[in-house]
C-alpha cells in the first residue's frame, strides 16, 4: 500500500478539522436545501439540474450528465420528467440540428430563483452572529479556497 505524502506545511491536525467542519458544513447545507424543497414539486437532482442551467445557460445532456457527475440515461430521465412539468424544454441547435440543448424555462427558473433566495436568507440570519469583517474574511477564505480547489 502507498504512503501518503504531504507536501503541505500545515499541521495535519488542523487540516483534518477543516475537512471535517467543511463536511459537517455541506452537510447542513444539503439537508437545510432539502427541506426548503419540500414545499416544490422538484427533486433535490432535479433541483441541481435547474441549478446548473440557471447558472450556465442551455446544456446538452451530456454535458449536464457530466456537471451532474449522473450517467447519461439518469440525466435523460431526470430531463423527462423536468420537461413533463414545464421546468425545461428540448431545443435544437440552429447550426448543428443533430445537437439538442436543455433550456430552462419561466417556471424553472422561478422556482431556481426562489430557492436560492431562501437559500441565501437562511445563510443571512447565520451570518447574524458575525461582525462585518468576520463576514468579509469568511467570503474572502472561501473563495481562495474555491480558487485553490479549481486549480488543483
């Protein structure tokens, strides 16, 4: 069996907690999501399906597929049922018509914004209890870490 080795000069005690706070956070994170859900008619893939389109406009599938880290055939099921409430539509593309695209549509999108927004009041009240700069540094830390994440 391969040794780990750490290039890193942090303690490794220290690195551990910080994965583990970063898990317990995400954790919270996914099941405060879930519930905000309940009072929807979208599942939680679905909900990060509609995400990503939101986010990064028209997809095919499989690059939804691959975003979702989903096989192909889940995420054409998933479309399916999204289509079938009017959340999205199938598009063809205009210069390539064997490329058919996903695009969210007025309800998708509606519902997408309303969600983060509870999302964001939720991570709001938390933030309550932290000091203007304290806020500051915590956004600065996570999008350096964000930044280092994407890199490595």
């Amino acid at each position: 069996m391969a040794e780990h080795i750490s290039t890193s000069q942090h303690d490794p005690e220290r690195v551990a907690f910080i994965e583990k706070e970063l898990r317990y956070i995400a954790g919270i994170i996914k099941q405060k999501g879930r519930e905000m859900l309940n009072n929807y008619t979208i599942t939680p893939p679905q909900f990060i399906a509609l995400q990503w389109l939101f986010e990064h406009g028209d997809m095919t599938i499989g690059d939804l597929s691959n975003k979702m880290y989903l096989a192909f055939s889940t995420t054409t099921d998933l479309v399916d049922r999204m289509e079938n409430n009017n959340l999205v539509v199938r598009v063809r593309d205009e210069k390539d018509r064997r490329v058919v695209r996903i695009h969210l549509l007025e309800e998708g999108e509606r519902i997408i914004a309303e969600v983060i927004n509870k999302r964001q009041d939720y991570l709001a009240n938390i933030l309550a209890n932290f000091d203007q700069e304290e806020a500051k540094n915590l956004a600065d830390l996570l999008n350096k870490l964000h930044i280092e994440m994407k890199l490595g």
